[in-house]
C-alpha cells in the first residue's frame, strides 16, 4: 500500500509523521502541500472521506488564517468557497494529510496513526 502525504518540509509534525510512516514501513509519496496544493476536488474528497468537519482542514494555527482574519469569516462562507480557498494556498491547509484513497489522517497523532496506518 503507498499513501499520499501531503507535507510541508520545514513542518515539524509533518516530520514527525514521515519518520513514524517510516519506521512502520509504510510506502508513501510525499507531496509537497505548498509546491502541489491539493485542487479543490482532491481537497473535497479528502474532506469527504475524513469525516471531519471543513474547518478542521484549515491551519487554524497559521500566519496566513490569522492574516486573512478566517476566524470570523469561515462561518460566512459555503463549503465550495472554503475548499476554493485552501485549493488557492497550501500554507491554509492543516497539514500533514494522508491518505490511502479511502481513508484520512490530519494532523499527527500517533495513536490515530497507529490505529489507522498500522
């Protein structure tokens, strides 16, 4: 099985994670969140396959979102328009995701990769 892992190089939990994916022996191929930012179809069935709430895609933790001021306006937006603007900079998407087509980690949590990956 390879997963795709979306990453950031510089990313210290995106680091973490690639080392435990490693160490698992689990093939991936690392895509670079901000070089290749995942297109608003990619991110919408990443999304949809994770189960999780839209808002939990974005890097709420990010210069970029508090930039932007996202706080206030996510809940203003459509999903269309929420996916349109993480598609439009990787540095909005909480990163790492991985992803094996069918299954969605986001974020780093070992116990959620043991439990997923392994």
């Amino acid at each position: 099985m390879t997963v795709q892992f979306f990453q950031y190089p510089k990313c210290t939990t995106c680091r973490k994670a690639q080392k435990w994916l490693e160490e698992h022996g689990i093939n991936f191929e690392a895509i670079h969140i901000v070089e290749q930012t995942p297109s608003t179809e990619q991110l919408e069935t990443l999304w949809k396959n994770s189960g999780l709430p839209l808002k939990k895609f974005f890097n709420t933790s990010g210069q970029k979102y508090k930039t932007l001021g996202l706080k206030d306006k996510l809940s203003t937006m459509t999903e269309t328009e929420q996916l349109e603007l993480l598609a439009s900079d990787g540095m909005l998407i909480k990163r790492p995701i991985v992803s094996d087509g069918n299954k969605v980690t986001l974020g780093f949590k070992e116990p959620e990769f043991d439990e997923t990956w392994k």
